[in-house]
C-alpha cells in the first residue's frame, strides 16, 4: 500500500505549465479587442489634408480589460476620414512602411489647435492607448512598465496589427505614454521624458538637435539634414488703455432710490469685468532647415516680428459677471423660497390692539346699520388701506423694505393713468389690440406663455426683478406685490379700469396671472357698465333706438362696436337692471307678469296668445326671416354674454364635469350644466319673439339643424318646406327640453351668466394668497421672453452667426419647458445657463472689438477685415493672421504687446531692474517689444537608417515643449527589424 501511495502523491504536486498566467491572459484579451475592432493588417490612406486634426471629427471606441485584478481601459481614437474613390485599385505592397510612420513626417498639421496630446506631439491619425480605468490608479514601477511594454508588442505581434499602441504610465496629470508600433520588418518605439525644471543646455534649439542626433545615432557621414518647425507662444494679460467698455448701473444711487439710474421696465446687459482674459499669439517657422537658423544661448534668429505665420487665440474669463445673467438667476432663486408675503414683512395686515383694530371688526356690522354715510365709503379697500396706514406708524418709516420714492415711481410706471387728475373716470383700461399673428413679439410671449410685452404683467415681472436686485431683495418684492394687490382691490371698489390689459376674455395663450388680471379687469368693465346704467335709468334719460329695443348694441357686438356706433350711448344694458346684491335674486315678478299675459312657462304659445304678450329686448331685425307661425318680422334679441374663464377655472369645470361618469343620469346632468347659456339665450328669444316656435330659434342660432327643400303644393306651386334635423328629433333632446323650460324673460332680468363680483372677489383672494416664491414662477416666462427679447436686441449690433444658432435653441427650449405648467427646476436652469452663455459671447466680441479698434478704423476694407477677424476669434479655437506681423491685425497686434512692454517696465520694482543684469542688458529689455515666450514648441524631423548603415531609411521625430515649469520631449525612433 505504501509503494501505492508513493505515485499517487507525486502526481498530486506536480505542476501544470500549460495553464495560461495573468500575463498570459492580458496578452489575449488585448488581442481578442484588437480583433474585433478590425484594427488587423495595413490600411494605407490618402496624405492629410491642412488644418483636418481640427476641423475633422474625431471618434473613439473604448472596453475594458484585466490583468489579476487591476483594471485597465483600452480606447480606440481615430479620425475620421472619408473613403477614397481608388480604394481596392492599388494594392498595398506587403513591405510598405505603416501609415503611423508616415504621418511622423507629414507637416501639414503640425501644432493643432485643439486635438488629443498624442496627435499634438506625434502628428498621429490613429492610436489606441491602454490605461488605468480609475483616475487614481497609476503604473509606477519601472517593471509594470516593462511589463505592460512586453504586452503591448507580443500582442502587436501576434496580431499583425499596425495601429500605435501606447500605454499610461505614471499619475494621469503628467500625460506620460510610452508605444510601440510594428510593421513588416521595421517598429517604431514611442518614448518620453517629462521634467519640472528645464535644464539650461536644452533651452535652444542647438541642445535639442543635440540631443536628437545623439538618440538616433546615424552611421551615415554626413547625416541627412534635419527639418525643422518651431512655434513661440506670446501671452498678454495687462491690456493697458484699453479699458472693458461696459458701464455697470450706479448700484449706489439705485439702492438709495434715485430712479434714474436705470429705466424701470429695462433690463441691463453686459459683463461687469472684461471677458477676455488673456490673449496667446503663437508665433511660427514651419519649414526650417538645420543650418539656416542660429539658436544657442547667445544669440537667436527667432525674432518674432519676422516669423512667416502668426496665429491668435483668446483665453476667455472663466463665468464673466454679466448684468443680465445676474438679474434673471437671483429672480429664479425666488421661486424656492417658502415664506408668505406676511412672513417674510414680519406682519399681518390686520395686526392692530384696542380701539383702532375695532374699526376694522365692526366694518361688516355697520354695513347693516342705518347711516347716511355712502356705503363706498366703508369699503375693505379704504378700511385696508387705512389699516396699513396706522401699521406704518407702529413700526417706523425707515423700517419700510421700499423706498418711498422708489415705490411712487414704480407704481406711477405701472399704473400711468394714476398721474391724471381724474383716475377714477377713464372709460378705457388700455388702447392695446392683439398684436398679428406673424409679429415677433406674438410668436415669443405666444410660445413662451408669457404675457405681451406691452402688458402690466410684462411690466411687473421686470419691475419685480429689479427690485429683488436692487431695492432690497426678498422683502422688496413682497412689499410691491402688497402694494399691487391693493391697487387691484382699489380699482375694483372704485371702477377704475386696470391699464395695461387688453380688452376681452383672459387670453388663454398667456401666463395664469396675466388670466387673472384680464378676468378682473372683464369683472370691473361689467360693474361699470351696470354703475353707470343705474345712474342713466335714475334720471330718465334713456330712450330707445328702435322699437322692442331695451338691450345694448355692445352686449351683442362687443365693447369695440361701442365706438362705431351711436346707438351704445342712449340705449341701456341689461346689467343696468341688475346690481350686484341682486346676484341671488328669482324673477318671480316675471312669472307673475306671464301668467297675467296668458301664457305659460312650459308651452310654446300660440296664435292666442301672441297679440297679449309685449316684445322686449329685442336687438335688431334679422334680415329677410320671419316666425313661421305669424309671419311676423324675426328679431334678434338681446342676450347674456358667456361668462370668461381662466385655465385653472377651465380645467376644474372639465374636472367637475368628468366626475359626473357615463351613466346616463350623469350625462344628463352634465349637459344641463353645458347648457346655462342656451336656456338663456332661449329666454331672451322667446321675449323678442312672441309666439315663436323651437324652428324659429334654431333658424337664428344654430342654421344648419333647420333643412329645407323644396315641394309642390296642392296648386302645383314650388315652396320651401323646412324641418328640424335628425338631431334635433331625438327623443328627450337637451335643446326640446330646454325650449319647454324657457320663459320669455328679456336678458336684462335674467339671472346673471357672469357673477362679476364673486369673479372678482375669487381673483382679489386669489392675488392676496400668492406667496412671492409662487408669484415668480407666475412670472419667470414673462423674465425669460424679456431677457431672450434684450438678447435678441443687442446680438442684432454685433451681427454673430453663433449667438443666433444659440438664440433659436434658447427659443425651441423655452417653448417646450414653459408651456407645462410646473416647469422643472433643472430645465429652468438649462434656459438661464443659455441665456447667461449668449450674453458673455456678446461682451467678448464688443470686449475684443474695443481691444482692436474696429470703429476707430477709416478704411472700409480694414474695417471689414478686422471684424471678420474678431468674429473668427470668438467662434475658433486659433485664428491665421493675414500678413503675419505685418498685416493690419499683426501691427494692432504688435501695438499692443508694446504697450503692455512698457507698462511693465515702467512698474517694475527698482530691485528686480538690478537683478536684470548689466546696464545693456537692461537696455535691451526695456525696448523688447515681446516679453519672453511663455511656450517654445519644436517639431524635429529627419530620415535615417537605423541601427546599421545598411538598414532601411525610416522616419525619425522629435517633439519639444519648454514652458516655464515644464519641459517634454516626446520621440518616435523608428528601426529596421530585418536589417540590423
């Protein structure tokens, strides 16, 4: 047993090397994306065109891989290109050099603007970087690098990929990479070297062709030239005497309630700082060859005022206070506030002890006792506003959050027919008509739900938003909003018509609270038309036009007719017969007055009956009809108008009615409830017309339910033989039903379709209720369409393409966000970052062109150029200088360097002018017209065989990037692996 175990133990520890490592596995799964991203094999594409690393679309393609349990993540990036006509024609050669090669000695892109590091530093149009997926995870050791190199060319290997491989080494901020790239018979590594402190032999170009000849090490004498490009980047941040030309509102005359110092129903615009804050001119010599050129540490030829190509681009502020931007989020913040207007004053309105408060409680009690004090008098509006009066005195006039001053202008602003001597009599609330349909300011507050920006509503959302600003924030909009309330309680008690409101029913197109104030304004239009008949109809002065004819033309052609016809004045509405303590009263006497006549509430009448009943409230003749029962003349009567609506009054009316269900009782009553106006209109046709029959009020109101054709008689004459529509005949039919229940009760004795005082009590209260978080979200449509509008205004000087495209994109979102009713906060915010957004362009361009003087030039075609050359700076990453230093934007350019040269001569401290050095060199750096460059990039290319004098001539190419605390040499040294 013993000699049987032996074996088997042996077996039990021996070890399997078949099974495939960690290493093993990495290997594999590079290969396996590889693959699938069918990066296999040589593609040869078409030579690069100029500038496409930065006009052309780059993409990538990204997967994650292991190796043990670290995480790395290999992404794709390429550019892409559109496929050659030729493809397929000419085959590759099997030993041709790979396409990356290739594009190390291409100089048409060298020094993008914006690209990928890699591209910048090795000209690449395609790679795949292999790096640690989280951010904080690093390859440090020199043998994980090791390792990971192995991977990357065993894998390139096995592939037979041609793509440049590169892997992440050191802490992502240092943009560290070393690569292979392997073709047939030839590879090219990738390396690097990053320092923080820049030796001083390598600060010139002779180091660097040092440095670059020693790596490449040709055997050949004499070695190939070298070709070179070099860029030198000048920064200016000290613009001197070109200072930012906005001038931001005097905040210290507004606060202390001078008026003047910005309109009121204006929103400001512009950066409070200059938006530009640096500007980088890169200076270039594409094409130089070793030995044209000296650059050591004695002595340079790079003078920049002589460099073929120069090319500008601006660093923008990072979010630029800016006026309009600043106004429109401080009122968005309002909308998260929670507190009530009483809260927020430290009050209530009706806080008062003793004495005065019981004058206030009693109010309603001496409404009921015998007085011959006018009932107007005791008012709630004057018992509030008398309330407020003594409140002001308990807490002290410094105390109050608006200026006195401030308030009257605002109001008057608000409420222009207060500065006329007789307020109380205007006959017009406003002389405003609906703007047309194709007008701009329709098609925004129309999209924007907003209000018209003639409109109050319009007007108070501007004079909220710069009292939240200016006049002492919070407490500053509750203060107006109590005041506005006031006002609106005011003119209603008082019949004074609200300005700035378009006549009619509330337009549902616009914001709930412009609804609001349309719908008091129609409440105050109908309690002075009834105030004011009841004063005609005291003194016996009312006569009728027509005879039948009680009603008034306008409550059937509306208020506008009024002013074309003579007839509104001395005929009488049938509101004049109806005050507003009658909103509860039954027509009893009409009832009793129709059993005298003989005819009866449920019947149609007859021919008896039709010489006992009085015509009333009759309008006018209705052309050619006549009843068909008597033949007597069809009057169109006086009727009620339907009573206007708001949206929320609309959608509870659809709730209450969908409540009601589909069994047939509910459908029964809700078209009794949908059918108030219809019985009413029956009424006042049935009072115009006696002895009129259901045809005859279907031939008036409803034409197409009365069918007529023709028939022979008896006596072979052709006649008109009418009937009612199918429709009309079903059984228990609402408007049969209706017509039986109709009386003939003339409009102005009917009960009131349109309750104007409960209307205008429910909005007073509903107005009184809005906390100032729930008035700016009423009002933030009418804040935005202003400030799109303000942008639209000041984009249209400055003419930009980009800051059109950005104010239609403002102008779609909005249109979408607004028209819901409780618009997310998130949204909200997207609009106002747009806004802010379009905003600093424009500060930048006007900030840029007051930089270059593009007013102050006198030649027309310079002007031109020069715009056009600002208007490139705002919309692209790096701008070409037309004549390089020589141009006309170079000398301006030149300009200002010089000056910002001086400036800094001028201040600089006494201390560090010793420090410069000798007297000359002090001399020679007081007239510099640059200061040093921030940046010296260096582009070196050549082509050699390598390592052997036999070896195939390959590209070689180094890049350099010297700033004042770093410097970077990133080389591609490529060898022959067959011949070496």
């Amino acid at each position: 047993m013993a000699a049987d175990s032996e074996p088997e133990s042996e077996v039990f520890e021996m070890t399997d090397f078949t099974t495939a490592s960690e290493w093993e596995r990495f290997i594999s799964r590079v290969e396996e994306v590889l693959n699938d991203w069918k990066l296999i094999g040589n593609c040869l594409g078409r030579p690069l065109e100029k500038g496409i690393f930065t006009s052309g679309t780059w993409e990538e393609k990204s997967d994650e891989i292991f190796f043990a349990d670290f995480k790395f993540s290999i992404t794709h990036h390429y550019l892409v290109l559109e496929s050659t006509d030729t493809e397929g024609k000419d085959e590759v050669s099997e030993d041709a050099v790979p396409q990356s090669m290739q594009d190390l000695l291409c100089m048409n892109n060298d020094f993008p603007p914006r690209a990928h590091c890699l591209v910048r530093w090795y000209g690449l149009r395609e790679f795949v970087v292999i790096a640690p997926a989280a951010h904080s995870d690093a390859v440090l050791s020199e043998s994980k690098c090791n390792l990971l190199l192995s991977s990357v060319s065993i894998a390139l290997g096995n592939t037979g990929c041609q793509v440049p491989l590169f892997v992440q080494i050191h802490h992502k901020w240092r943009r560290m990479y070393v690569g292979e790239c392997q073709g047939p018979g030839v590879r090219t590594d990738f390396e690097m070297v990053h320092l923080r402190k820049v030796p001083n032999q390598y600060t010139h170009l002779s180091g660097l062709l040092d440095i670059f000849k020693s790596k490449i090490g040709c055997p050949l004498t004499p070695s190939p030239p070298v070709s070179i490009a070099i860029r030198f980047t000048y920064v200016l941040q000290d613009w001197q005497q070109y200072f930012w030309p906005q001038q931001p509102p005097d905040i210290d005359a507004l606060v202390g309630g001078e008026v003047g110092g910005l309109e009121f129903g204006k929103l400001p615009f512009g950066a409070c700082e200059d938006p530009i804050s640096e500007l980088h001119l890169a200076t270039t010599w594409p094409h130089l060859t070793e030995g044209i050129i000296v650059d050591n540490d004695v002595y340079s030829d790079l003078d920049p005022t002589q460099a073929p190509h120069w090319s500008v681009r601006v660093r923008k502020a990072d979010n630029p206070q800016c006026l309009l931007g600043d106004f429109v989020t401080e009122f968005f913040k309002i909308c998260r506030r929670k507190e009530s207007t009483d809260e927020i004053l430290g009050r209530s309105t009706f806080e008062e002890e003793g004495r005065e408060m019981a004058d206030i409680t009693h109010a309603l009690s001496k409404l009921t006792e015998p007085t011959p004090v006018p009932i107007h008098k005791l008012s709630v509006s004057n018992m509030v506003h008398t309330a407020k009066k003594k409140i002001r005195k308990h807490r002290g006039a410094e105390e109050s959050p608006l200026n006195n001053d401030v308030l009257n202008a605002i109001l008057l602003f608000l409420f222009p027919d207060a500065a006329s001597e007789k307020p109380l009599e205007r006959t017009t609330s406003t002389d405003h008509s609906t703007p047309p349909s194709d007008s701009e300011d329709y098609n925004l507050y129309n999209q924007f739900k907003s209000a018209p920006s003639d409109s109050l509503t319009y007007k108070l959302a501007l004079c909220l938003c710069m009292i939240n600003f200016y006049h002492g924030g919070l407490k500053g909009v509750a203060h107006l909003w109590q005041e506005f309330v006031l006002e609106m309680r005011f003119r209603w008690e008082n019949n004074c018509l609200i300005p700035g409101l378009a006549s009619g029913a509330p337009d549902l197109r616009c914001c709930l609270l412009h609804q609001k104030l349309q719908m008091l304004n129609c409440c105050i239009e109908r309690k002075k038309a009834r105030d004011e008949g009841k004063k005609i109809s005291t003194s016996d002065t009312v006569t009728s036009t027509r005879p039948g004819d009680s009603g008034r033309i306008g409550d059937q052609l509306g208020p506008d007719h009024l002013k074309d016809t003579e007839k509104g004045e001395v005929v009488k509405s049938w509101d004049s017969w109806s005050d507003s303590e009658e909103e509860f009263f039954e027509c009893l006497s009409d009832t009793e007055e129709l059993k005298g006549n003989g005819q009866e509430s449920g019947k149609k009448g007859g021919p008896k009956d039709v010489a006992n009943l009085k015509p009333e409230g009759r309008l006018y003749q209705h052309g050619k009809l006549t009843l068909l029962h008597n033949g007597e003349p069809l009057y169109i009567p006086v009727t009620q108008e339907p009573a206007p609506m708001t949206e929320d009054l609309l959608e509870e009316q659809s709730e209450v009615l969908a409540k009601l269900g589909t069994s047939a009782e509910g459908a029964h009553l809700r078209a009794r409830m949908q059918s108030a106006c219809l019985l009413s209109d029956m009424e006042s046709f049935k009072a115009a017309n006696p002895g009129c029959l259901l045809e005859d009020f279907v031939r008036w109101y409803s034409p197409r339910d009365y069918i007529e054709e023709e028939v022979t008689d008896d006596k072979g004459n052709v006649v008109l033989k009418g009937e009612l529509s199918a429709r009309m005949k079903i059984p228990s039919n609402m408007w049969v039903e209706a017509w039986e229940t109709a009386k003939p009760i003339p409009a102005r004795r009917q009960r009131r379709l349109f309750d104007d005082t409960r209307e205008a009590e429910k909005v007073l209260h509903y107005l009184a209720i809005q906390k100032p978080a729930d008035l700016a979200r009423h009002l933030l449509p009418c804040v935005i369409h202003a400030a799109v509008v303000k942008v639209k205004e000041e984009e249209s000087l400055e003419n930009i393409s980009s800051v059109k495209k950005i104010i239609r994109q403002i102008i779609s979102h909005s249109s979408k966000v607004l028209h819901f009713p409780n618009p997310e906060d998130k949204k909200l915010e997207e609009i106002i970052h747009q806004i802010i957004s379009v905003e600093a362009i424009i500060a930048r361009a006007r900030s840029l062109k007051a930089k270059f003087g593009t007013e102050k030039c006198e030649q027309e075609e310079e002007k031109e150029d020069l715009e056009r050359f600002v208007s490139c700076l705002l919309e692209q990453p790096e701008v070409l200088v037309t004549g390089a230093g020589r141009g006309h934007a170079g000398r301006i350019i030149h300009k200002l360097f010089v000056n910002a040269q001086r400036a800094a001569a001028m201040a600089a401290p006494e201390e560090e002018v010793k420090r410069t050095g000798c007297l000359e060199e002090r001399r020679q750096n007081s007239v510099s017209d640059f200061p040093p460059p921030a940046g010296r990039e260096l582009i070196l290319r050549t082509t050699v065989p390598r390592p052997a004098p036999y070896s195939k001539a390959l590209p070689q190419r180094m890049y350099s990037v010297l700033t004042k605390e770093d410097f970077r040499l990133a080389g591609a040294f490529s060898s022959d692996a067959s011949f070496f």
